[in-house]
C-alpha cells in the first residue's frame, strides 16, 4: 500500500469518527481545533488503524506529535508498513 492509500484511508477513518466534519479532512489541519477529535475518538481512530493496517502502535508514539494531524497519522503509519 503506497503513501497516498495510507493518507486516502485513514482521512476517511477520521471523517467517519469526527464530530465535526470538514468537506474533507485536510492532512495538515489539527485533530482537536479543527474536527472536534477528542481523546476518546482518537483511541477510536487509533484502534481502527491498527486493525486496517495491521499494526500495533508504540506507548512512546502516542504523542502529538505522532498524531496532531491526519498527515502525522499517516506518516507514522507509512513507516510502520515499510518496516514491517
């Protein structure tokens, strides 16, 4: 799965779970600002990835700066794939 799939994906994932859907979720927009993502959404958007992904994310990674934005997301998710 190339880059663009991972992005595709999970923006998808985050426009289902957000309670403040945009017209489409930008990768640089923030989680918490501009979607309304709160830290109960976020552990379901997390669980959703790694079960679509086959992934299992590290304690240490949970971090803002692993998972501000969708395009964060998707980064660290494209580099967990390509260690895999």
């Amino acid at each position: 799965m190339n880059k663009e799939q991972v992005e595709l994906q999970i923006c998808e994932m985050i426009s289902r779970l957000a309670p403040m859907p945009g017209d489409g979720i930008k990768l640089s927009d923030d989680l918490r600002n501009t979607y309304g993502v709160d830290s109960l959404i976020l552990v379901e958007l997390l669980v959703e990835i790694e079960e679509a992904f086959d992934i299992v994310f590290d304690s240490s990674s949970l971090t803002g700066e692993f998972f501000s934005t969708a395009g964060t997301i998707a980064n660290y998710v494209s580099q967990k794939l390509e260690a895999a």
